[in-house]
C-alpha cells in the first residue's frame, strides 16, 4: 500500500507542471486570439498537429478497449480479465482527450453538437462524429461498475451488468465504423496525399492498425502500471498478446507491400524525397519490433516488450502523421511545422492523459485486487460468469 | 435551369475590376497589397493569377458533385438547383474538411478571428435569383466573365474553341474535371501553365469516400450477428460443461 501511494519524481512533477503552463498560456491564445495566433494552420493547411497527432492518434491509441473487452466477454478469453479494466479505462481517458483535443481544433467549440442534429450522411466525418459520441457512452458505461464498485452502490451496478454483453458488441461495431472511417476521412484527397499513403485500402489499414497499436498500449501501460505500482507484470498474458501483436505487424506490412506493389509505386519508397524517408522509417519502425516479437527470448523479457511495444506506438504514429500532416505537404505548397503553442496543446493532453490514469488506478479499483484482500462484495458475488461485467 | 460563369483568359486583360467588386459586395477593403498577393484567402474570393502575358482566374469552381458538399458533417455547404454552392455560416462548427478536402483548394478561413467562418465565393446566389449576373460579370470591362446557362456557355466556349483554334488549348476547364463544374474556363494554355490544378479526375471525388460509407450497414448487421454467435457459442460449451458437472477449460473461446 505504502509503495500504491509512492509519488512520482520530483523531475517528472517538474515537467508535467511545466508542460501543463505551457498548455494553459497555449489554451488563452486559442481562445482570446484564435486559430491564427495559436497555430501555423493556413487556407493551404487546414489540418495540423491536432488533427494528425491529438484525434487520429489518440483514438486509435485507445483502441485497447474494444479489443480486450471482445476477447474477454464475446470470445470468453478470460485469462485476460485482468487487463480489461486498464484497457477501458485508457480507452475512456483517451476519448475524453480526444473530445477536448478536438475543442481546441475547431472553429467554433461551441457548435460541437451541430453534427448530432443537422444531418449529412453522406459525410465521412458526419459518421465519425455520431461513432464517437456513441463509443464514448458505451465506454463511460463499460467502465462505470468500477466506480459503482467503489463506492458500494450495488443496485445501479446490477442493472449495468445486465446489459454488458449487448454494449460489449456496440462498442466492437462502433469501434470497427469509426476507426476505419478515420482513414476514409482521407479517401476524398486521391491528387493531395502522397501515393505512398492515399490508397483505396486506407480505411482497412487504419481498422488494422488500430487492433495492432491496441495490443502495444496495453503492453505498454502494463509495464508502466507495474513500474508505479510496485505490481508484478502478467508475462504470460503479455506473452499471448505479444504472439498476435507480432502477427498482426506482420499482416499490416505483407498488406502494406501487395498494396504499394499493386498500385506501381514501391519505386518511389527509394527516391530519396522526404517523403521516401519518412515511408522507411514508417516502416522499419514496424518491422522491427515484429522480427524481434517472433522470438521467445523477447517476449519474456519485460525490458524488450516494452521497447517492441514502444517501436509499435511510434510505427503507428508514423503512419498516421504522415497520411495527415507530411504526406499533405508537397501538394499543399506551403510549409506546415506545428507552431510551439500547437505542440504544448498537445504535450499538455498527453500529461494530462497520464495524469488522470494515474489518479484513476490510484482511487478506484482498476487493477486487480490483491489475493491477501478480501473481496469487499457483499450481495453481486453470486453472478454467473456469463453476466461478468468488462468491469470485472 | 442551371446557371454558370464562363472566363476566357484569352479576353482578360488583367484590370482586375472582377476581384475588386467582389470585394466590394463582400464588404471587405480592397488594396494594392491586397490585389498584389493572387491567392484566395479571407481578403479575397477570386483573383486573377498572373503568368508572364497570360492571366487566369481563380474563384469556386460550383462542381456539379461538389467534394466540400458531401464531406460537410453539419451540412452547412449545399448545392443549389440554379448551380451556385453556398454556404450556411449557422451550421459551420468549423472543422475545415471541407477545405482540406476542395479539389481546387477554394474555400478560405478568417483564421485571425475568434468566431471564425469559412468564406468562398457563392457565385452572387442572391444576384442571381434576381435574374441578374454575377457580380464579376458585370464588372468585367472586356467581356472575359459572362453569366448564363450552363449548356449555352458550354456551346459558346466550343464555338471560340472551334473557329479561333490557334488561339485556345482545346478543352475546356470545369467541363468535366471531378464530374463537371458550373464555372467553365477557357484559356491559351493548359491549366497547369496558368496556376490552376490539372491532376483531377474525370469522375466526381464525393464517389470514392460514399463507397466506403456504403458499407456502414453491413458492418452493423454482419458484426451483430457474428459477435453475437461467437458468444453464444464461447459460453454454450461453458452451460455445458456445468451441466456436466466438469469445470470449464481455461481459455474455452480458443
């Protein structure tokens, strides 16, 4: 218990209390001067860091919580139970930081409503802005017995298990629209992105890998939660997870390669452009990690899991940021690189990310308890494992 | 009735009498800095661009099938029957997609303002409905602007392009560039040599983003019923199992 309440270091609390003035100076110029004083967007480049980074990164970066929650309670894997709480919880944090992310990106904040009530089907982010109000519900629910928990309140708990398996596979539906459609956001765009990035299949590969960077962030937070908490890690789960991950990088390149092949333009991967580079990096970045998972060596080793997973979260947002931010830059004839205000916006939601995850698994029971605790649970203990809510 | 602007660079003679009424009608300031800088942005919604003797002019092209239209989530951008597409600033949450998504990269933001709209031309709707032209028609001192009937300028730009053939590169601009236009726009040179975009496709772009959306039904139905059955069936062998008095297997989904 004495470690569970242990601080981080004083450097760490610096930083985070630098970075967060940082935001909030960044945060007054977005309001009171607008989008021009607080970013280097131009007519030429609509779309920048907090579009690229803070809303396609992040919500496939917590694309954890419908892959666990499925593995769990629709496909019963359920040496995983351990993890999901984290998951969901990361999820929702996420999307919360996603949702205020995209407070700060809009014009107009205010109107974030507008799409709920005024109609436009036909719009790639019309369905985007409906999946994610959706998701975001489901996921507050999915996580809500463990604030119910918490604070004893049985009865609104019980009804919330009732219908977990039906919000379970909305969230799955909701998760596979949504995430896939983030890359059909950029179907509209054949003659502005790099033929490196703009393919038919962008909706594919941004479904895929967002299930890739999922299974590298729980890894990830794992290994961070063991570290703060003084917690034994689950290698043997993180093995099984580290097995797939490897698979499904390895899916994402054999697709990646037949995609570039089929449409003729592997040659330009060698041109020596910028943009040649940054598709190396991108790649490599994955292909990395995945030789390294095959092995078994590797994959008990909690250091080298966590670098692999590392490798994964930097390879996927990669690729994301060079389908939103430098694959649109040779087209767009301008020069776009984040103004600072921009980068503390984003470094801000990030530690703040951290942060309240920190907060959460402190107070509420996210991770799970301790064998020597008693279990504390008076009336639901007779569920059927069948009615387990992803709480659980 | 489908109404267009026709411009044919070879009349223009660069005054640009059309990018200061446009101003005007839109209320903003008109200067020579202003007129100097030949890019769209919230001070101006056309403008001529210059190339050595030659000029062209960039506005909103008013696509037929208009990109910023389909991608709008709130529906603030409309294509009208008369041709124009306008813009509903009530609506606009601004999000921008539309102009990231603009093949010809028109429409603009007041990005220094802190209830920011997006601006692009609007091909003088009001005006129109008025029964008369566009704003930069009437101001165009050499006829290089005209408004009319779409398939009577499509004919008359043919006609230029068929009895002065030296004169003209043969095709004309916004006739079928993303599936047609309701600005049309004929020059001596191809487009790429006057500053406007040549890489289009010939077919309207809101196609390729409407056929992924197309497949929104199926993922809800097909998922549904999969994930469904998949746990009908991971937590049948459990019922089972207890039923047999055995304890269920570790990992019984596998």
């Amino acid at each position: 218990m004495t470690k569970l309440l242990r601080w981080p270091s004083t450097f760490w609390r610096a930083l985070f209390v630098l970075i967060l003035a940082g935001g909030a100076y960044a945060t007054y110029v977005r309001a009171f001067y607008g989008l021009g004083a607080s970013t280097n967007l131009s007519d030429q480049f609509p779309w920048g860091l907090w579009i690229g980074f803070d809303v396609l990164c992040g919500v496939g970066l917590a694309a954890g919580g419908f892959t666990l929650a499925a593995s769990v309670h629709i496909f019963n894997l359920r040496r995983y139970k351990p993890i999901v709480r984290p998951a969901i919880l990361t999820a929702f944090l996420g999307y919360m930081l996603v949702i205020l992310a995209l407070l700060f990106d809009l014009g107009r904040p205010y109107r974030i409503w507008h799409p709920l009530v005024m109609w436009n089907p036909r719009s790639v982010m019309f369905e985007v802005a409906w999946c994610v109000t959706l998701y975001t519900t489901v996921l507050a629910l999915e996580f809500a017995p463990v604030v119910l928990e918490r604070f004893g309140l049985y009865e609104p708990l019980k009804w919330i298990r009732r219908v977990m398996i039906p919000l379970v596979i909305a969230g799955v539906i909701l998760s596979t629209l949504h995430q896939s459609s983030l890359g059909s956001l950029y179907l509209i765009v054949p003659e502005k992105l790099h033929p490196l990035w703009y393919t038919p299949l962008l909706p594919v590969f941004f479904f895929v890998s967002a299930i890739t960077v999922g299974l590298a962030m729980t890894i990830f937070e794992s290994w961070h939660s063991s570290k703060a908490f003084g917690r034994q890690l689950e290698l043997p789960l993180l093995d099984g997870m580290a097995r797939l991950l490897a698979v499904l990088l390895l899916v994402c390149l054999v697709i990646r390669f037949l995609d570039l092949a089929r449409r003729g333009v592997l040659a330009l991967a060698l041109e020596g452009r910028m943009e040649s580079w940054l598709f190396l990096l991108e790649v490599s970045l994955a292909t990395a990690p995945m030789l390294l998972l095959f092995r078994s060596r590797v994959r008990a080793n909690p250091s080298a899991l966590y670098a692999c997973a590392v490798m994964v979260i930097f390879a996927f947002v990669a690729h994301r940021l060079n389908v939103s931010v430098t694959g649109m830059q040779a087209s767009s004839g301008v020069e776009y690189v984040p103004k600072w205000t921009e980068a503390m916006v984003t470094l801000s939601i990030i530690a703040l990310g951290f942060a309240v995850f920190r907060f959460a698994a402190k107070y509420l029971p996210v991770f799970e308890r301790a064998k020597e605790e008693p279990l504390p649970a008076p009336e639901p203990a007779a569920q059927p494992a069948s009615e387990l809510a992803p709480g659980d | 009735m489908s109404l267009a602007v026709l411009y044919d660079s070879t009349k223009c003679v660069g005054c640009r009498e059309c990018e200061r009424a446009c101003s005007g009608k839109w209320g903003l300031p008109y200067n020579e800095a202003i007129a100097a800088r030949e890019v769209l942005s919230e001070h101006k919604l056309t403008t001529i661009v210059t190339r050595g003797e030659r000029y062209a002019r960039r506005m909103c092209m008013h696509c037929n099938q208009p990109t910023c239209v389909s991608v709008c989530p709130v529906a603030a951008l409309q294509k009208t029957e008369a041709g124009p597409v306008v813009y509903d600033e009530k609506r606009c949450m601004g999000c921008r997609y539309c102009m990231l998504a603009c093949p010809f990269q028109v429409p603009v933001y007041e990005w220094t303002r802190t209830q920011p709209k997006v601006k692009k031309c609007d091909m003088c709707f009001e005006r129109l409905m008025a029964g008369k032209p566009t704003t930069c028609s009437e101001a165009c001192p050499t006829g290089a602007t005209i408004t009319g009937r779409r398939e009577e300028l499509l004919h008359e730009a043919l006609h230029r392009l068929a009895t002065n053939p030296k004169d003209y590169w043969q095709r004309i601009y916004g006739r079928r560039e993303v599936g047609g236009a309701s600005v049309l726009m004929i020059a001596a040179a191809p487009p790429e040599e006057l500053g406007l975009k040549a890489n289009l496709p010939q077919h309207p772009l809101p196609l390729l983003t409407w056929q992924a959306l197309s497949f929104v039904p199926d993922v809800v139905g097909v998922g549904s019923a999969l994930l469904g059955g998949v746990y009908w069936i991971t937590h049948r062998r459990e019922e089972v199992a207890a039923a047999e008095g055995r304890k269920p297997g570790k990992d019984v989904g596998r």
